[in-house]
C-alpha cells in the first residue's frame, strides 16, 4: 500500500489511512485478545464491513494509518474523532493491532504525534478520551503522554460476566504544552 508521511516522529509516522488495508484491520479486529481491550469482544469483523468502515473513516476529517518507518509497515490506526470546532474539543482513539509493535511505545509515539496535530494544528482546546480499567498498559501510555483522569463510568463494560469500569481522561492544550510539547 502506499503510506504517505503526514505526520512523522522518529519510529513511526501518521498516514491517511488506505482502504487496501481492510483485510488486515479485520484480521487484528477479530483476534479475541485484540477485541477485548478495544472494547469490541462481543462484535464480529466480516472483511466487507471493516472495508466500508475503513472508507467510512478515510472520507471522514482525522483519521490517519501508523506506519513503521524502517519497515514501511501498518502497525495501527489512530484518530481524533468527534472534533467540534466551535469549543475546540476531540476525542482520541488508538490501536496497535499489530501485536509485534505492542508494548514497545509505539503507541505513546503516535498518541504525542497525534495530540501534536490535534493541539498545534487544529487549535484543540481539549482531548479526551476513554479505556477500560482493565487495559492497564493503554491508562499507563495515557498517563505517559500528559492525560488525566477525570471520571469513570462504573461497571459500564460486560465481559464474561464480569463488570468493568470505563475510565474517562483528558487533556487541556496548556497541559500538552507544560508536558508533552518538548516530548514530540
């Protein structure tokens, strides 16, 4: 597929996402362990949905491929949804799906890219996002890159019979700029 450098970092860079990259967007979605800590265990990925899903969010404003630059790879997807112009505030949302770039700080590359071009290109006031309080390596990245807890949503998440919080973060563009700004 061809990537294109929109945003870089120095492992990684942003790419607006291609929808050639369907098949292995279904492949990560319908792995169980991948599945639990997205929060989409009990939903099935037929490749033609993960296709118009994946054309969905390359037509929509924010939504951008990781690449592995040294191998040229798709590691990812990130995105800055729910962008509202007037108040200046996003949600962020992530996933490494592949699980050879996981836990290796790819994702907190492409959390402090993303919140770069959210905070210094779209004039962001504030990002937030949610995690389930059992995906402790994600709350740790977030913790890494500046976020904040502000609130949970208790036993909101079902998994097994058991109940899961979701833990609701954020950060405000002073916050990236006191913390996050010199990590980019």
């Amino acid at each position: 597929m061809p990537y294109y450098k929109r945003i870089e970092g120095e492992r990684l860079y942003l790419s607006p996402l291609d929808p050639e990259d369907a098949e292995k967007l279904a492949e990560w979605n319908n792995d169980l362990d991948f599945s639990i800590l997205t929060g989409h265990a009990a939903e099935m990925f037929p490749l033609p949905k993960v296709r118009q899903s994946l054309q969905s969010m390359s037509a929509a404003g924010h939504h951008f491929a990781i690449v592995d630059r040294a191998a040229e790879r798709f590691v990812g997807i990130c995105a800055l949804t729910g962008v509202n112009e007037h108040h200046r505030y996003a949600s962020l949302v992530i996933s490494i799906g592949d699980p050879e770039f996981r836990h290796k700080g790819y994702g907190q590359e492409a959390v402090r890219l993303l919140l770069h071009y959210g905070f210094m290109e779209l004039h962001l006031h504030n990002v937030e996002l949610g995690v389930y309080e059992y995906n402790k390596a994600a709350i740790r990245c977030y913790e890494k890159c500046g976020f904040r807890e502000i609130g949970r949503r208790r036993k909101a998440k079902l998994i097994a019979g058991r109940r899961y919080d979701i833990v609701w973060m954020d950060m405000l563009a002073d916050d990236f700029m006191k913390e996050g700004a010199d990590a980019t």
